[in-house]
C-alpha cells in the first residue's frame, strides 16, 4: 500500500495513492484549514513561529540553553510540552481536524532532545508530582497530551517517531514511552528520510529495529523531493518488506511515477498457468 504525505489538495485524490495525508500545520507554524480528503497532520511542539513570538514557550535545558533553530541540533523551534494554553490550542486544532476527517496524525510530539525541557513551568511541575525520575515525569507528560488527543480522534491515531529504533532512545531523548503510547496509538509513522536513497542498507536496519521494537502497526515514510525514480523505488521496495505502507513525502509526481512504474513491473512479472 503507497501513500501520500502532501501540502497540495489536489494530490490527495490521485489514484497511484491508497492513502494521503495533508499538512495542517508544520513546525514552521505555518497552517491550514483541515480537508476532508485526507488525514489531517498536524505538528505538535516543533513550531518555530510560536517561539519567536512567544519566547517564553521556548524549551530550556538545565545549562539555559533554549530550542531554538539557532542550535546547531535542531532544525526548527520547538514549544515546551509543558505549557497548557499551548497544548490546549494544540486540541482545538485536532477538533477542528477531526470535524473534516475522522483520522488525524500527530507529528513533531515530545521534548526537544534529552536535555529539555527546565524551564520553570516543567522544574515546578516536576517538583510537584509523584515521580522522582525526570525521565519518567516527562513521559507522562507526552503519554498524557497523547491520550487526550486520541480521546478526541474517532477515526485512527497515528503518531509519527523520530527514526531512532535503539532501546530506550526515543524514551531518553523525547519523553515516548511506545508501550504505554501503543494504547492510544492505531499507528506509528517512522520517516527515514535521504536526499538519494542510493544505499538502502542503512534504511533496512532502522526498518528493521522499529518492526522488533513495536508491536503496534507502523509504515515507513520516505523523502520523494528529486530522489532518482530507480532509487526511490528501491529504497520502497525495502521499506514495504516491513511497513504498513510505504509513504512519500513532498513530492507526489515524483511518488506517483515511483508506484506507476511498480504497478507495472509487478504486472510484466504475472504468469497464469494453463
């Protein structure tokens, strides 16, 4: 099964696509009205407008330093999980997207990295709850802001996991405890993204890690933006030996030629016997 991952309306009804699914809001901050053609994606705490507008939001770690795109780690800003009326807006949003589509899937959730967030809403908040360990608090924090959205998607819930299949990793660095998310998770979606896919081995062992780390579903999302189709279809061919399905990102024509060419070399390949 192919889909879409897409900023473009229109490409959400291509026929190559078994699935599309369309950007609402990226970790730019840029946004757009929900459609009911596709499952609506939002990014949850990457949102780089939301911090230069708001500097207070910004996460911090314990030495001051703030998650910025100014950090030479990050790539856009990040909101800290931790801040209510953000996370409330985060829900409207959801609601707003469940209201055009019944499934919605939730990108960008979790702390920055290991070291976020100390602000002094999280170091309050820490102090005051049942948890001595850090780790474990800020768990429940992402585990809590998941469960709620889940409760307000009736359709499927994906969630999207930054591409670290090593034990305790994703916990360590953004607060996802899968076990205790796969209870209000249909499905997980692991973008392994490459500007030319001219090696797969790489992809198949990160592939791989998630396939033993989870139990729930999940598919493999790749970068389509001026990948060589050959390549492109080689490094599908791999993911779908592990995914749910194999999703392109950004560039839907370069995807639909990807899946036209698969579709027919799959149909050269039938024999019928007499």
């Amino acid at each position: 099964m192919y889909g879409v991952v897409t900023r473009n309306e229109e490409e959400l009804e291509w026929g190559e696509f078994d699935r599309g699914f369309y950007e609402v809001k990226d970790v730019t901050g840029r946004a757009a009205e929900p459609l009911e053609s596709g499952v609506n994606m939002i990014s949850c705490f990457g949102d780089t407008a939301a911090g230069e507008s708001n500097p207070e939001l910004v996460p911090v770690s314990e030495d001051g330093e703030r998650a910025t795109r100014e950090q030479p780690y990050f790539d856009w800003g990040f909101v800290c999980p931790s801040r209510e009326r953000y996370r409330e807006g985060l829900l409207e949003m959801v609601d707003d997207c469940v209201a055009a589509n019944p499934d919605v899937r939730l990108d960008d959730v979790g702390f920055p990295r290991a070291e976020y967030c100390h602000c002094e809403v999280c170091d309050e908040r820490f102090a005051d709850s049942e948890f001595d360990d850090r780790y474990a608090w800020r768990a429940d924090v992402i585990t809590d802001f998941v469960a709620e959205a889940a409760d307000r998607i009736p359709g499927r819930t994906y969630l999207t996991l930054y591409p670290d299949p090593y034990p305790g990793h994703l916990y360590e660095r953004a607060g996802l405890d899968l076990d205790a998310l796969a209870d209000h998770v249909d499905e997980f979606v692991v973008p392994l993204y490459d500007m030319a896919y001219e090696t797969t081995y790489w992809l198949e062992t990160i592939a791989s890690g998630f396939a033993d780390l989870l139990d729930a579903p999940f598919s493999v999302e790749l970068y389509a933006v001026d990948v060589d189709i050959d390549n492109l279809i080689h490094a599908a061919e791999v993911a779908a030996e592990y995914g749910e399905s194999v999703l392109f990102g950004y560039d839907a024509s370069n995807a639909r030629a990807a899946v036209r060419r698969m579709q027919a070399d799959a149909q050269d390949g039938e024999s019928y016997g007499g």
